[in-house]
C-alpha cells in the first residue's frame, strides 16, 4: 500500500479486527468515564479526576483505531466499492447512492 489515504478512504475501509476491539474498549472507557464524572452525588475530587482521564484515553482510542486499515486487505469497502468510488460519489453530493 504505496498510497497515501485520505481520512475519508480510512473511514470507509474495513477496519482490522484488532482494532474493532480496541474501538470497542475505548469507547467502553469513555462511557464508564463519562459516568463517574457527571455522577449525580458528591464522589472526592480523585475519581471525579479518573473520570475526566477516561474520557480522553476511551475516546482517543476509539478515534484513532477507527482509522486503522489493513494494509494487506482489499482496498474495497463492506459495501464492495472501493475508497475512491466512496468518494467520488461524496464529491458528487449524491448520498442516495450511498
């Protein structure tokens, strides 16, 4: 895979299962972060801290594995199109075709 992808071809590529997982967990984080932080009775400053720390660990996770490809995989999408059919329908503005 000598070409660079954009971050739409990213998005649009299947991801390795790896990641998937990683994805999972980190949202997982961010949700049980999110949680603790807004919690609706007092809890001491150090958990409420953990919380905040979840957030941004599960959710720069989630971000970051969600654009892993595999650089041995077809460059075809679940749907069978490949990255720059994604986008040239997404330049054309015609989403029904999506």
């Amino acid at each position: 895979m000598d070409k660079k992808l954009t971050v739409l071809d990213r998005v649009t590529l299947p991801t390795p299962r790896f990641f998937r997982k990683v994805r999972t967990i980190g949202a997982a984080l961010a949700t049980v972060g999110g949680i603790i932080a807004t919690a609706p009775v007092a809890l001491p400053a150090a958990i409420v801290t953990l919380g905040g720390y979840l957030v941004l660990a599960g959710s720069v996770a989630a971000a970051v594995s969600s654009v892993a490809v595999d650089p041995d995989a077809d460059l075809k999408g679940p749907d069978g199109r490949t990255a720059a059919e994604v986008r040239d329908i997404v330049e054309r503005g015609d989403a029904a075709s999506l």
